[in-house]
C-alpha cells in the first residue's frame, strides 16, 4: 500500500535496477477516496471501509503487506488489530512538532524487538514484532 501522489509512485516509475524492478512489478493497493486509477502498475483502489478492504487483502494475499508513509492508515489499522509488524527507521534528528505516529491509538500494543541495525551514519532501522 502506497501514497500515489507526487511524491509516491513517481519515485520509482523511471527507475530500473534489481530493486525497481521488484517493487515495480509487485501487486499495489492504493488507499484514497480521491485516486481512481493509480499511477504505478496495475494497482487497486482502496476506498469507503478500507479496514474491511485491507481485512479482504490481508486474508487473500499470500506474504506480507507493505504500507508506505501513511500514518494514518497505519493508525487505523492497529486500532483494528490487522497489523503483526511494525518496521520503523529512526533518523538522527530531532524536530521537536510534527505527527506522531501512536497518537490517538487508545490501546497498549504489547511489541517485541525482532531485529535492530545501524544504517549509514546514525539512521536505525528497527523491526518489531506485535505481541498476541
């Protein structure tokens, strides 16, 4: 699942290489009530109830389900219990304002650290596992 606006697909449209290639050719869903027809690959628009949509996608798609810079839908869906990772990257800056990513999710969601790694210069990736 990804943003299809300016800054979404158009990162990898021109792109080639083993890894645009990949992404290129993967299934996407697009998350929108104003998107029609996405931009990148044969995607398919997520509109109205998209929790029971996404539901639909996760229950009929075999392998794991990417959502992209959206913190919304990502709030969404662990207030809906469809989310069993969370993979977050941790740059080296403060701003201090902005979205927070957990605000306004009502319940404690119990993680486990499944990995941690030093990316470059002080970036971290760190992958965590929700707890059942």
């Amino acid at each position: 699942m990804y943003d299809d606006g300016p800054q979404g697909a158009s990162r990898w449209l021109d792109r080639t290489g083993a890894w645009a290639d990949k992404l290129n050719s993967m299934p996407k869903y697009v998350v929108s009530s104003t998107v029609e027809h996405p931009r990148w690959g044969a995607g398919v628009v997520l509109n109205g109830d998209v929790v029971a949509q996404v539901a639909e996608v996760k229950r009929d798609v075999a392998g794991e389900i990417v959502v992209y810079a959206s913190y919304q839908l990502v709030r969404s869906l662990i207030e809906h219990g469809l989310v069993d990772e969370l993979r977050l990257f941790v740059f080296p800056v403060v701003l201090g304002g902005g979205e927070r990513l957990f605000d306004g999710i009502d319940d404690r969601l119990p993680l486990r650290l499944a990995g941690a790694r030093t990316l470059g210069v002080g970036l971290t990736f760190l992958n965590y596992e929700v707890v059942r």
